[in-house]
C-alpha cells in the first residue's frame, strides 16, 4: 500500500478556467498519537547504517519497499531531506558547503553542578561569554555530527501491527 494511495480526492480548478482536475488531497494530516509513541511495546529500534534510504529499510524489515511511508510516519520525518540521516559522502558535502571552517568552535559545552548531572549545558562561542576553564569544546563538525547521530536511531513498527497501522490509517483519512 502506498501512503497516498487512501488519501481523498478533490476537484481543483489548477488553470482558472471552470475545468477541475481531479488530485489527492495531500493536505490531509495524522499521526501517531503521543502515547502510542511512547509505547515500546509498539516498536523495535533501528540505528540506520550510512546511505540506508527508508525504502531500504522497509524492504528489509517489512519486505517491502512500498512501507516506507510507516517508518517516515513513526518517526516524525515530514522532510526526507532534512530529517533523515546523510550517507558520509553527504554530510562531508553539507559540512563543508555550509561552515567556512568545519573545525572552528560551535560552541562550549559544560556539565551541570545540580540536578541532573551527566546533562551538558552549551555555552555559545561569542565575545559576550567568559568561557570555564572546564569548559568542553565542540567544533562546527561535532556539532553536525552529532545531529546525524541522533537521527540514526529511529522506531521501526513491529511486523505484527503493520495491517493494524494501514486500517487506522484508511479510517483516519476517510473520516471515520
């Protein structure tokens, strides 16, 4: 099943001449729900190997490559381009089109005194800051590195509740 293959269709009117056209309505939005998000039982988890695309993945894990809209769709992924994780021939491009110097500072990290101890606090790297002697610092390339780090681990719905997900998904959509 194709994500859009459920969506509704409406007439539209593209060219202003009083003949619509009929297309899908892509306007329609669901999701999951904050508590079956947090609802592990739900879920196997998955780290993305480099260049691994979603459509890969479903046909490893679901055997079939049609399904990738479920692991976009347990993820919270609305932009493919810019919330899936990059292959390293990717990231390599993006760092280095987008900082002048990848190894100058992003910014300082130091660790937290109270509370929750093992928790970083960043401290920009500007003028305005007097920087601790401790302080940690990360360079604009572990910055971005680490941003591709945490869009690794994703959700990966259990094969179990797949027909499950593709029902809830044709009701929702239908309005019931």
């Amino acid at each position: 099943m194709s994500y859009f293959t459920n969506f509704p269709k409406v007439v539209v009117d593209v060219y202003g001449n009083n003949s619509g056209i009929l297309l899908t309505d892509i306007t329609r939005r669901v999701r999951f729900s904050d508590l079956a998000k947090r609802n592990n039982i739900l879920f196997d988890f998955y780290d993305v190997q480099g260049g691994e695309t979603p459509e890969y993945i479903a046909s490893e894990f679901y055997g079939d490559p049609l399904l990738h809209w479920v692991i976009l769709f347990a993820n919270d992924i609305h932009d493919r381009y810019d919330d899936w994780p990059m292959s390293v021939q990717e990231f390599e491009a993006y760092v280095t089109e987008k900082y002048a110097d990848v190894n100058a500072v992003h910014h300082y990290e130091i660790y937290q005194t109270s509370g929750d101890t093992t928790r970083t606090i960043e401290i920009p790297a500007d003028n305005a800051n007097t920087i601790p002697v401790d302080a940690i610092t990360v360079t604009n390339y572990e910055y971005e590195d680490r941003l591709q780090d945490s869009k690794r681990r994703i959700r990966l719905i259990k094969k179990e509740y797949i027909s499950q997900i593709k029902q809830e998904l044709r009701s929702r959509l239908r309005g019931n």
